[in-house]
C-alpha cells in the first residue's frame, strides 16, 4: 500500500510540476525561446506574494489576484523591451538575455529580502487531507494543485485551439515571417504569449510557496524540474506536459519511498532514460522530431 | 481619382547591389499589372518592398493616397494589401480552413461568423472547400498555391500581388487560375502579377512592366512591352520565340 500512496502522492506532485512547467513549453512552442529565467521568475511570484502577505496581512491565495496579473504584465514588458530585441539578434541571444535575467532576477531578491528561508501560509488547506482507504490519504492541497493544472492546460488548449488570437498564436509558431502578411502583429502575439507564461509562472510559484520553502537561490533549481516536465512530456505539447510533470512527480515520489535522498535523483534518471529512449517525448507521436 | 497604389522613386540596395532602382508607376482599382523580367530582375524583391517585409532605401509607397512606406507588413495587410509566395508556406500544423480563418481575422479584421464567411469564401474561390478540415501541411503542391492565394484574399485586400502562383500548373488548372484573377480584378482588385508564362498573363493583364537589374526597362500595353526591342534582348520567354 505505500507504494499505491507513492504513486499517488506522485501523481498529484506532478501536476503542481506541470502547472509550473507551462509556461516554459509555452514560450518554447510559441516563440522557441528557452526562458532560464523561468524559475526565478516562480520565486519572484512566491516573495511578491510574501510582500503582500506581511504588508496587508492577506492569505496567500488573496495575494494570487494581485501577483498574477502584475507577472503577466512583467512578462509583456520583458517580450516587449527586451526579448524582442534579442530575437532580432538571432536565436542564441534570447538565451542569454534570459541567463542574464536570472542573475539579476537572484541578486535583487537577495538584496531584498536577505538569503532566509521563506514559506507562504498555506492555512487550513495546507494540512486538511482527504482519508480514502484505511491507509491512504490525499492533502487537499494537492489535489487542489492538479485540478489547476488541468484547468490552466485545458483553458490554455481551448484557447489556442478556438479563438483567433489562439489560432493567431499558432500559425505564429509556425511561421513568424509569413504571419505579418496576414495582418498579425507577431511582436503583438510573442507579448501576449509571454504574458500568459508569465501568469502561470506565478501561480506555480505561490502554490510552491505555500508547499516547501524557498530563497533568493532556488529558482535554477526549480526550473530543472520543469525542464524535465517539458521533456518528458514532448517539446511543444501542453498535455504533454501535463504527462511529463506527472512522470516526474511519481518519479520522485517513488524514488523518496526507495530512500528520501533519491527523491530528486530518481526523476533525473527517469528524465534521462526518456532523453536516451524517447527523445521526442512520452505523448510526441513516434517518429516526430525531438 | 486616386489610384489604389502608387509608387515613386522606389530604391533599395543589399550592400551595393541594387536591386530596385527609381521605381515609379501607380495601378488604379480593377486593373491588373504583369510583372515579367529575367531571374535577379528584382520582381519579387518589389512585391517586398510593397507588401513591407522590406523597407525601401528611398522612394514613397502610397495605398489609396497613404504613404506606408515605413509601415510594417501586418499593417500594411490590414489595410488592404495581400500577397502570396512563389514557394508556397503554409501553416503546416493548421488546418487548410483555419489558415484561411487566420487571415480573415488578422487580415481583414473580421470576428465570429464574418470571418468564417470570408475564410469559407476563400476557400471556395480558390477550389479548395473540400480540403477544408485537411491539415494544411499535407496539401500537394498545387493545393498549397491556392491556399497562398485563398490566405491572401481572405485577407480582404485592396491591392492583391501574386508571385508566380502559374508555375507548375496545367494547362485546364492555369485557365481556371486565369478565370480566377479577372474575377477578382473584375471586382475592383487592383492586382499585381509576377509571372513568368507569358500567355497566361496576356489574358488577364492590362498593362506590364518589364524589370532589368532593378530598374524599369519598358512599362505599357503588354504586346507593345514585349514586343519592345529592350525587352526582348534581355527577356526571351518561350511563348515569346514562337
């Protein structure tokens, strides 16, 4: 029985990782962008919502009315004033523009809020569990994490999937050059892809805030995990990574039932052994480009 | 009456290669202007500099007396201007239908069942209704060049330029493309041809500019440019010889 708990707390870990992991598919799949910044962007969210809490006394979840909508704004501008500009420049520069935003992102918070350990009040919820069977129980929490999960890649696929600027987003994707002779504003489509990156970027970084800790140095860490969501589920594919965090979380989860110190080791290994056995992903169809 | 476009002085250059140099004419509403020249004439480099994908060295682009001539492409396109490549490229991942959707909603700024209408409309002026829901990136060759032209007309255009969309077609399907574009220039289009079979444009064109290294060598009645002296030193199509 404690491997089916393992396995379910992995599963349900998982979608916390995918809801997280969205964003950086997003920007890959839109604009072939890899964001390093990605999980500094998440802590910045997380101590945004710590500001707010210690200035205003708010739960955490109030705070998501206020650091989502200002992440999606950052994001705009970020693509606006600085990516775009280094997409001109060619591919390898957006990288490096988002490395560099990662130091600066790490130093700032650093200077703010000193190196403490931090963890946002998760409240009622963050203990309340749901007993299933005699032995197994699930934190409310955390099935509240994959139900955002699947909502946010669900919105986000019927989004893309029926609405002009969705459709817009696509065949942006697909060709920027061409876009513009159909009256697409592509820098238009990048903002606003970024933006919606950005917002679940934040998300995840509150709701990893009310679950562990975090400090002004996690975000490389952090972003591994996302990393590897992205991969194992297949670049480019929103259920995809859906599937690769789950992958992932079981991973981890079941490696930490084995010994606690290979919780972290067993989803690389995992995320290795896809990257040998499957390099175009879990959900990619066989045979598609890694 | 204003002519749809009008271009003056029109000069851009990759380094020092020239590749339109003192560029003027201007084309009124429902008529159409044949493009021919030798290959590196700079015709297609000309539908860039009026689409906007390129930004002209010197010179003025007029659109119903606008000046865009430092507006960028998608703008230029939601206000009228529509062009399809030589190669086509479609959206592979979309659907035949939703590349034309793209375009009427961008391009031509419709929403909801409007831009369905003018998608589906398209789609069915260029031959391509029952390819509707096909992925677009499994279209043969012929196909992908009208869904170039259904795209561009979905875009609702003023000013419809064409970059050899005739290459490679039959002869039934080259009549059919032919009937196609007095259609749309019977309808008030102002079109732009670049093409380089000869007879096929001679049915549709009222008037034909013969590039040379980016400049202009005759421009006029089309049988009186191709029958021009210049034109024919630097410009021998195969219908032309015979």
């Amino acid at each position: 029985m404690t491997w089916v708990n393992a396995v379910l707390q992995g599963i349900l870990l998982g979608g916390l990782y995918a809801l997280f992991a969205t964003g950086l598919s997003l920007m890959f799949g839109v604009m072939r962008i890899v964001n390093l910044a990605h999980g500094d962007l998440s802590v910045l969210a997380a101590f945004l919502a710590f500001a707010l809490i210690d200035a205003f006394a708010l739960s955490s979840f109030v705070t998501l009315i206020v650091v989502v909508p200002a992440m999606a704004v950052l994001g705009y501008l970020v693509q606006r004033l600085l990516l775009e500009r280094g997409l001109r420049a060619g591919p390898l520069a957006p990288l490096v523009v988002t490395f560099g935003l990662s130091v600066v992102l790490q130093n700032a918070l650093l200077e703010a809020f000193s190196p403490d350990s931090r963890a946002l009040p998760a409240g009622a919820l963050g203990t309340a569990s749901l007993q299933l069977t005699e032995s197994l129980s699930v934190g409310w929490f955390a099935v509240l994490c994959l139900g955002l999960a699947v909502a946010v890649l669900a919105g986000l696929q019927l989004f893309l999937a029926r609405t002009a600027f969705g459709r817009a987003m696509r065949a942006t994707s697909d060709d920027r050059e061409t876009v513009q002779l159909l009256g697409i504003d592509q820098r238009q489509v990048y903002a606003v892809a970024t933006a919606i990156a950005f917002a679940t970027l934040a998300l995840a970084g509150v709701l990893f805030g009310m679950r562990t800790t975090f400090d002004p140095s996690i975000g490389p860490a952090r972003l591994i995990f996302a990393f590897e969501a992205v991969i194992i589920g297949g670049l480019g594919s929103l259920w995809g990574t859906l599937a690769g965090g789950v992958v992932l979380g079981v991973a981890q989860t079941v490696g930490a039932q084995i010994s606690p110190a290979y919780a972290v080791l067993a989803g690389h290994l995992v995320f290795l052994a896809v990257l040998v056995l499957r390099p175009q992903g879990i959900l990619a169809p066989a045979g598609s480009r890694p | 009456m204003t002519p749809v476009l009008a271009v003056a002085g029109l000069r851009h250059s990759f380094g020092s290669l020239v590749v339109a140099d003192d560029i003027t004419f201007d084309l009124e509403g429902g008529r159409a202007l044949g493009i021919v020249g030798p290959n590196g004439a700079g015709k297609s480099t000309l539908l860039n500099l009026i689409s906007g994908t390129l930004r002209p060295s010197s010179g003025t682009v007029l659109l119903d007396g606008r000046d865009i001539s430092r507006w960028p492409a998608d703008r230029r396109c939601r206000l009228g201007i529509g062009r399809t490549y030589q190669v086509p490229r479609p959206f592979a991942e979309l659907t035949v239908f939703e590349n034309a959707l793209v375009a009427a909603s961008a391009g031509a700024g419709l929403r909801g069942s409007a831009a369905y209408d003018a998608a589906a409309g398209a789609l069915d002026r260029t031959g391509l209704r029952r390819h509707a829901n096909e992925g677009a990136g499994r279209l043969p060759l012929l196909d992908r060049k009208r869904l170039e032209l259904a795209r561009a007309l979905a875009t609702g255009p003023r000013l419809l330029l064409l970059d050899e969309i005739g290459g490679g077609l039959t002869e039934p399907e080259l009549r059919e493309l032919v009937a196609t574009v007095t259609g749309l220039r019977g309808a008030g289009l102002a079109v732009i041809w670049i093409e380089h079979i000869v007879h096929a444009l001679l049915e549709v064109v009222d008037e034909m500019l013969c590039l040379a290294a980016g400049r202009v060598l005759a421009r006029g009645d089309p049988r009186d440019v191709l029958a021009s002296p210049a034109v024919r030193d630097v410009y021998l199509g195969p219908e032309l010889a015979a």
